[in-house]
C-alpha cells in the first residue's frame, strides 16, 4: 500500500489476480469486474485511489487501451471518478452486510428477510414446471406468484421469487412489504408446520443482475426454501438470490 496525497493506492503488485487469456470474455472487462468486486464488496474503500491505467496497464501486463476501457467502465457505473493530479478515486460506499442468523426460527427467518421489501410483480400464474414438481402440483395448476427486492441500509441484497398456494384476493402489497410473507400467511389462515431450506452457490439470474446491480457473470448466495401445513401440502415455493458481498449467513 502507498500514498497518494493523504489518499491510499489500492491494487499493488502482490494484490493483482491473474486474467484468463483464453477465456471469452475481454480483457478489459475482467479487470473491470475484479475491480467492481473489490468496490461493491468494500475491499477498497470509499475515497481509495486506484491506480492509473499505465500503471494497471503495467501490473495486469495489457495495453493502456485495455486499462482504460475497464477504467471508463467503473466511471460510467458511478464507482470511481477521475481527478487530474490525483488519479480514479472511489466514490462507492459500501454498505454493511446484511446478516441472518442459522440459528433463528427457521420459518421466521426465511420467510421475512431481514430488511425492506418491495414488491416487483405479483399476480397468478402457472408455475415453471421445476417449481411445479417441488410443489407436488398437477400440470396446468395455478399459484400466486411474488417477485420482490428485499433491501437493507438503502442497499438491495437479496431478488426473491416465492410461488404459494394460496387465493390472490387475500394478497396485500402494503403488509407484504411491511411484513413479508408471514403476514400473507398469516390473512390466508395458513400454518406452516415444517419447511426444508438449501444453501447453494449459482449464476445471478438476469432479473438478479439488474435489481442487484451485479454484472452478468456473477454469483449470488441462492437460499430455496419449500414450506408445507398440517396436511403435508407444500403451500410455498420461494428462491432468494442474495448479493454475496451484501448478505451473510451466521451461526
């Protein structure tokens, strides 16, 4: 780490992760995405210098063109702005980590999200056919759909999408957003009596990266959630993609 003024340079020789040659995707734009990562994740801070693009150019071994290219990227998406004399300072600030604890109720915790909610959609539908076999229902078979984009801190963290068996006429917008799904639930007199949860890793969706503000080839924590009543009917279907720098599990 050196000094630029009274600011830090950031992304020093021993820092820089190697680019793929082979791979597909330019150059620039892996450094770019390297670089937005460490900004998002808050690796390197608010009104951190990053160094130049002959600098870059010489660290990452490519040409200037390539380095600028990557640079005017992160300017463009409002993360870095460039100031003559002193060099591309970040105006990102990251925000806290949104956290859920493992140990929580399991239903409480997983079907209110930390946060805010804003619904994105919601309406009846016929579900795609993986939702549809998880829910045990017949082809054909219609369910209240929800998109929503759960934030914290003024920080979206998590793209939901929860399919339930349950009438439309009982969804409010207003208690969803106030009280997630427990509230719908909880109007629909339905009691959960169990529900099984997976933790994966997977590609953002492509409603994901835009609400999340993720590039496309990024990875979100994905938590599926499958929820049945007293009858063993499985009455929720839901699946959180939650920004990895953004969201964490914690015992």
């Amino acid at each position: 780490m050196e000094m630029a003024g009274d600011k830090e340079w950031f992304l020093l020789d021993a820092d820089i992760p190697s680019l793929c040659a082979e791979s597909p995707v330019p150059l620039y734009y892996q450094i770019y995405q390297q670089l937005r990562r460490r900004i998002i994740a808050g690796a390197i801070p608010s009104g951190s210098v990053i160094p130049g693009e002959e600098r870059l150019a010489n660290q990452y071994g490519v040409s200037r063109v390539t380095t600028n290219n990557a640079l005017r990227q992160l300017v463009l998406e409002g993360l870095l702005q460039r100031e003559r004399g002193v060099g591309n300072i970040v105006v990102y600030e990251a925000a806290k980590p949104t956290r859920m604890h493992l140990t929580d109720g399991i239903v409480e915790s997983v079907t209110t999200l930390p946060g805010t909610a804003r619904v994105l959609g919601a309406g009846t539908q016929t579900p795609p056919m993986v939702v549809a076999t998880a829910m045990g229902l017949s082809p054909g078979h219609e369910v209240f759909f929800i998109a929503s984009v759960h934030s914290n801190h003024d920080a979206e963290f998590a793209y939901s999408e929860s399919w339930l068996r349950m009438a439309g006429d009982v969804f409010s917008e207003g208690a969803f957003e106030a009280n997630g799904l427990a509230a719908l639930f909880e109007s629909a007199g339905i009691v959960l009596t169990h529900t099984q949860q997976s933790i994966a890793a997977a590609m953002a969706s492509e409603l994901a990266v835009k609400h999340l503000h993720l590039s496309v080839s990024d990875p979100v924590l994905l938590l599926t959630l499958r929820s049945q009543n007293a009858r063993g009917e499985t009455v929720e279907f839901t699946r959180h993609q939650c920004h990895p720098a953004r969201f964490s599990l914690t015992n």
